[in-house]
C-alpha cells in the first residue's frame, strides 16, 4: 500500500475522532455522539506482558518481574467475539463497558477478538477508537478478521482497517505474509522461560464468502455456495512455523484462533425432531450451549486432520454463530465458541426470547497454568447488570 495514502488517511481519521472528542466534551455530550465514545470512564489495568520480539508474521511476548526477567506464573487470555460495532453509540458504549469491567476484573495478560467487531458506516475511525479504548487500559491485545470486515478480501480497505489498530503499542495483531490468503495469519508465541514456548497461538483469517478463484486450487465443488474456508497456503504456513518453532524451542502446545468455526463444529450439533437445535452426543460437553446452526463452510480443506497429525494445537476459538457459546472436546482438541460480546446483534432481546439476565454477551477465560495445563470457562456480562 502506498504509504503516504496509508498515512495520509489514518491522519485524517484520528484528527476527524480528536474533533468528535473535543465536540463531545463541549456540549457536555450532545455533539459528536455518532462516532465517539467518551462515556466511559477507562481504568488503566496494565499489563507484565513484555514483547521480547517480532518480524512480519509473529510476535514473542512473555511476563516479566520487577527484576526484568522472564517468568513462568501462567498465563490468562480472555477472548471474545462479533462486538459488531454499528452505528448505535449507545449500543457500542455498553458493549466496551462490559469489555472494560471484564478486564478490570479478570486482569488478563492478552485479549483476543476472533472478528466482526467493527462494522459501522465509520469503519477505520471505529478502529482507531476501539484500539486508543484498549491503550488506555494498558493490556496486549490481538484480532483475527471476520466476514464482516472482509469487504475486499484483501482490498486497500482491509489493510488499512487492520494498520489502523496495528499502529498502536498493545496491538499484537500483524499482517503476516503478503503471498497468503487473506490479512492478519500470524502467531503469537508465549515463552515461558528464554527457551521454552508456553503456549503459541495460531491466528488466521477466515475470510469471507467462497470465491470463484479459489475453487480449482481447493477441489471446491462450483454449486457450494457458502461461508469461506481455509486455504492451503494457510495451512501449509501454520505447518511450516509450527515446525520452525520446534526446532528452536522443542515441544509446541498451541491454541488456533479464527472467525467461522470450521467443519468439524458441525459434529457437535444436530436438530430434535421439531427443528432445534441441540447436542448430538457425539462430542464431550464441556460448556455453553447450542442454539442455532453452525455457520461453517460447506467445503472442508482438511485443517483438522492436519492439526491432529501435527499433534500441536489443543484448542480452536472461533466466533460468527453468535448465539452458540459451546466448548466441546473432539478427537482431543477443544472447539469453542468465543463467547460474543455484541449489543448490536441478533443476540438481543426478543431474537433470544429470554431475559437479558440469560443473554449469552461476555468473555472466554483461558488460564494456561505454569505446566501449560488449560482450563477454559465462561464468564458473562450478565453479571453486571
Ligand atoms: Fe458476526
């Protein structure tokens, strides 16, 4: 991308939220409500994560003592999905309210947004928004795409959405390779000590919908008409740094995050004889609930197998089905629904039926203990209401 554009524009976008800002704080609130959000009152909860170092598809990072050395007290993620940004200011303030208290309370020493979080008619400064939102509150933070951010797969558009968030300090989201599908494939690795991984988390980008082009490369059927899949340069990428890292560091134990849950989701649910969705009893339950379909894609390209014969990967995060919040166990590995934690969805009100004391909004804890054991639970908005 041209980079006096890049600049140019990404200028322009925080100097229009700076005038938002100043506008919102004059008129006591009135003014420069539409893409501004400063009702907030945003506590710095900070962070002993370090980045140790980094290059164009992944980033080391480990805690450090006050003596400023490594150490191996475990680590917690919390992630969460499809914040779906609109154009609802009221909506988008409760939504990164309850994403503060989250934070505040679970002190987490990453956070990870598997998609769809921003989707308004002010994209970028939306983007900007939210990752000022997070610098303040002083915690390393990372992002896969969803569909919904994917307009062009891997447009001038998409690429300055995501250089909007990756200018800043605590954004640990990259690029990644320019020759793969999509934007935003690169991993993160958590040391535990200067030469052991703890845990290495494997982000890709989901994309969008199936294209055309793609099909004879992946013996995509041309009457399948769905969400996208992952490709194989994506896959070949994740086997090669896995490998890679291996040989630097010995065993690898890694998490994989992206947008639409692939294929083998599907395993865990079925319908009832009236059209509901429920469990199949085919997976191991181990939270959350089944409410609607999983909205993989129709095409499978295999990446679970390759996940089982790489023996790495203990637990795939998704969002996209926002009204699903399982985690199940599969073949060993874990597949889990990030719990959603949009307002400005159709996880809302009278689309749920239920109470917004049983609305699914909220965050997914991951404690990695100090041995890489994982413990994965639910942790609901809910509770501040
Ligand atoms: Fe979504």
């Amino acid at each position: 991308m041209n980079i006096i554009y890049e600049k140019l524009r990404i200028g322009i976008d925080e100097v229009l939220l700076d005038i938002q800002g100043a506008a919102y704080r004059l008129s006591g609130g009135k003014l420069g409500k539409s893409m501004f959000t400063e009702s907030l009152d945003i506590k710095k909860v900070g962070t002993d994560v370090r980045i140790i170092r980094e290059d164009e598809d992944s980033v080391t990072i480990a805690k450090f003592d006050e003596s400023g050395k490594i150490v191996n007290k475990g680590f917690r993620i919390i992630s969460t999905s499809d914040l779906h940004f609109g154009d609802d200011p009221v909506l988008r303030d409760k939504c990164m309210g309850m994403l503060m208290r989250q934070i505040a309370d679970t002190k987490p020493d990453l956070v990870v947004l598997t998609g769809d979080v921003i989707l308004g008619r002010f994209q970028h400064i939306d983007a900007i928004q939210f990752a000022r939102f997070m610098e303040k509150i002083g915690v390393y933070w990372a992002f896969v795409f969803g569909n919904h951010e994917a307009r062009e797969e891997k447009g001038r558009f998409k690429e300055l959405l995501m250089k909007c968030q990756t200018n800043f300090p605590h954004c640990l989201a990259r690029q990644g390779k320019k020759e793969l599908f999509g934007l935003c494939n690169y991993c993160i690795n958590i040391l535990g000590s200067e030469n052991k991984i703890l845990k290495t988390l494997f982000m890709l980008d989901s994309g969008r919908d199936i294209l055309d082009e793609y099909r004879e490369e992946h013996g995509c059927p041309k009457e399948y008409d769905s969400y996208d899949y992952i490709k194989y340069n994506q896959m070949n990428w994740y086997e090669n740094k896995l490998k890679m890292l291996e040989k630097q560091y010995g065993e690898v134990k890694s998490f994989m995050y992206m947008h639409i849950p692939i294929k083998e989701y599907e395993l865990a649910v079925e319908k009832d004889e009236n059209g509901n969705f429920m469990f199949s009893g085919k997976c191991e339950i181990i939270h959350g609930a089944v409410r609607e379909g999983v909205g993989s894609s129709r095409h499978n390209t295999g990446l679970f197998a390759l996940i089982k014969k790489l023996g790495s990967t203990q637990a795939m995060f998704c969002g996209h089905d926002h009204m699903n919040d399982f985690c199940v166990r599969h073949d060993g590995v874990y597949l889990v629904y990030n719990q959603t934690g949009g307002y400005e969805t159709y996880t809302t009100g009278d689309n749920l039926g239920v109470p917004e004391k049983d609305w699914p909004q909220g965050v997914t804890v991951t404690d990695i203990a100090p041995d890489g054991e994982v413990k994965i639970s639910q942790r609901f908005n809910s509770m501040y209401l």
